[in-house]
C-alpha cells in the first residue's frame, strides 16, 4: 500500500499494494428468499507465493437445534 501526499488542499491518493492474505467466504449472492443474515458455508483462505492448495474451512450451522449448533471442520480435518 502507498499513499501519495496532494499537499493541505486535497485528502492524496492511497494505492492498493499486494495481497499477502485472503479470505473468501460463499456468501449468497442472490437475496430472494432471505429472511435472516445471509450465511455462508465455507471460507477459503490463501497467502502470497503459497505452493500447497488453498486452506478451506467449512461451517454447517444447524439452525433448528436448540440451541442452535454450528459445527466447523477446519482445513487440517479437525472439527469442532
């Protein structure tokens, strides 16, 4: 990341810099039917020069259970 200074006058420029780390979630992209805060499934976790494949964690939220339950497998297998 690098900001470039405009002087007093102007707020300057941030630029974007590279990515090291990354989390992707599988959030709906529609909104039909939801009646609730949109949940995701999984998230997906990559790091810069990474040669393994991405990390994945999965999250299975049984909704009705009282109380509710949400089961998380982590990328190495364990759950919790």
């Amino acid at each position: 990341m690098s900001f470039i200074d405009q002087g007093l006058t102007s707020q300057g420029i941030v630029n974007q810099g590279s990515m090291t780390w990354q989390k992707v979630y599988n959030y709906p992209m529609t909104s039909s039917g939801l009646t609730d805060t949109p949940l995701y499934q999984t998230m997906t976790e990559t790091w810069a020069a990474m040669t393994v494949p991405a990390a994945m964690t999965q999250y299975n939220v049984h909704e009705n259970d009282s109380p509710r339950r949400i089961e998380i497998t982590r990328p190495d297998g364990v759950r919790t």
